[in-house]
C-alpha cells in the first residue's frame, strides 16, 4: 500500500494463463482489471484456489471498500461490500491473509481494525481494534498463531497472540520510521524462524531518506524479537513494497516508487533482476504497464501484482497482473493455531 487513497471504475476482465512452459521468465498477463473503487494493494492466493483483492478510495470519496474474488484464472466470482468503516476520511482494506477454517484476514485502515470475512456466509466481524492513528498494511502468522501487522503510519510491528484481540507493540524501531511513506510487506520464514519486512523510506539518518529496505528480524525462542539488519537497500524513490518468497529463497519485490519495477533478490539481499529492465514506464509486454505495483504473491510459478496506480488514478491500470518468474513460490505460514 502506498498511500491508500483513490478510486474509479472499469470493468472486470480476466486473460488466459499459459502454462510456465510455454512462458520465458518476466513475460507478463492481465489476470484481472479490478472494478471501482479499484485501487487494489495486494492479491491473497487462498488454500481454496481463489484470489482475493481489497480495495481503496479516492481521497474524499465516499464510497466504501470492497472484497473481490477471482477463480484461479482471473474470472470474476464475487464481490463484498466492506461495513463500518468511517467514510468522511480516507478508507481501504488489505486481504492479507486468512485463517487456517479459510476466513479472510482483512486490515481496515479507516477504522484501524482487523476484519474476518466468512466466505460461506458474507458475514463481516471486526475482531481487533488498533490504536488511534495506526495505519495496518501488511500481515503474518507467526510462532504460536501470532498475528504479526507493520504499521505504515509509525515504526512499529504489532503482535496480536492466539485468544487475544488487543494487538501490542512488539516491536519498534527507528529503521522502521519512513519519510511519509513507511513500513510495509512483512513475512515469517519458519525454517530460518525469522520475519521479513520491508521499509519504503528511511528517516533513522543510516542511509538517504528516500531509500528503502529489507530488513531481516529474528523471532527468539522466547518469542522476544531479535536484533534487525538490513539484507538490502533500495535506489532513491523505489518504495520497496509487498513481496513473495520463491522455493529457491530469492524474494520478489514490488517497486512501488518512481521505478515501477519488480527487484529478485537472493535470500541474502544481492540484487540479480529488475523488471523492465528500463525504470519509470512501467512497459512490462501487457496491455498494462506497472503503475504502482504493491506486490508480488505466488501462483504456481507466477507472482501475482497489484497495480493501485496511486498517483495516477488510472482505472485502466488498476489490475492485477499475472508475471511469469520460472520458479513456484513457497505459501505463506498457516499454521493451525492461525485463527481468532
């Protein structure tokens, strides 16, 4: 999520995936356009085989959010209108992740909430309320059923623990204190029992304020959060965003600045690729360009984009686009404990 704020409409689409044979590394699909509000900041793969996109508002709208769902070829399925949120100011949800019974996990930035949507029935329920102020943008699971969340407004990692619905600080620091733009895409590696995140900008002084990072935090075996590094530092305005994990460990980075690019880092931070190999256009081969791209979630041996067009507002951009990356990726952690 970069600034969470826009919206317009346009119709749902959907283009035939190839097989990964038939498709070299970066060639890039239109999965889905994604309807009004639009907006979206991150596609969710669920264990059902779906995909399921959130929705964000242009600034001083009042139109509320809304859930919608994909078939695993792009067809749209349904849609859900989000409630409660507070429509005088500025409203998005995040899908960020579900439950082990295949409840979605959604982030509600207007009410600084936690959301489960229950598939089987349409029915919302807010379950955990954060902070006045807190902006969650990105989710986890963790050791135990922990709930980890990044906060895009303070630098700050959230805990919600199994049976709990008040979220704690369990982390904060100044690497995670962006210019503006802060803390955003967060993973737990359970071999390596560590969390990834990434930072958009950089106000702690260590590097220029408008690069960003992918800090690796280790989880103790005490459940205490460990000492966090920097695996690796972005250009001046690239806005590291959400990213996936390949079974290979190289990490998948959105681009969500100025480059309009995705990085493929090795599981040790180096850089190999960005595509395109040109910044700033966005031309990836489809008939939609990267325009704020928020994330890369896999799908078999794609990652799946969000492409918010923050900026720009362009309801033409606003799709989820399907990039072929030649390796499968590894789930995100389900544990069974992962419920409220």
């Amino acid at each position: 999520m970069v600034a969470a704020l826009l919206a317009v409409t346009v119709g749902a689409v959907a283009t035939p995936v190839a097989s990964a044979a038939e498709r070299p590394k970066w060639d890039t699909r239109v999965f889905a356009m994604v309807p009004s509000p639009g907006f979206p900041a991150y596609a969710h793969v669920h264990t059902n085989g779906r995909v399921y996109a959130g929705s964000y508002v242009d600034r001083g709208s009042t139109a509320p959010s809304r859930v919608f769902e994909w078939s695993p070829t792009g067809t749209p399925v349904r849609s859900w209108v989000v409630p409660g949120q507070a429509l005088d100011r500025d409203h998005g949800v995040q899908v960020a992740q579900q439950t082990r019974d295949g409840k979605l996990v959604l982030l509600e930035t207007s009410t600084s909430s936690i959301l489960t949507l229950d598939l089987s029935t349409g029915r919302f329920q807010r379950v955990v309320r954060f902070p006045a102020g807190a902006v969650p943008n990105y989710a986890t699971w963790g050791p135990g059923g922990a709930l980890f969340v990044t906060d895009y407004a303070e630098g700050v990692i959230w805990k919600v623990s199994p049976g709990s619905r008040t979220p704690r600080r369990w982390f904060t620091s100044p690497a995670l204190e962006g210019v503006e733009f802060g803390t955003t895409g967060i993973r737990f590696r359970p071999g390596a029992r560590d969390l990834l995140i990434t930072q958009q900008t950089a106000a702690h002084g260590a590097s220029a304020p408008t690069n960003g990072h992918l800090y690796r935090l280790p989880i103790r075996s005490d459940g205490r959060p460990g000492t966090l590094t920097t695996l690796w530092t972005s250009r001046p305005g690239d806005l590291p965003d959400g990213f996936g994990i390949g079974r290979s460990g190289h990490v998948y980075v959105a681009l969500a600045g100025l480059a309009n690019q995705l990085v493929e880092l090795t599981p040790y931070g180096r850089e190999v690729a960005r595509f395109p190999e040109v910044p700033l256009a966005g031309e990836n081969g489809s008939p939609v360009p990267f325009d704020t791209p928020c994330n890369a979630t896999f799908l078999g041996t794609r990652v799946l984009v969000a492409n918010q067009s923050a900026v720009a507002g362009d309801a033409s951009h606003q799709a989820i686009l399907d990039v072929e990356v030649g390796e499968p990726g590894v789930a995100p952690y389900l544990p069974t404990t992962a419920t409220f």
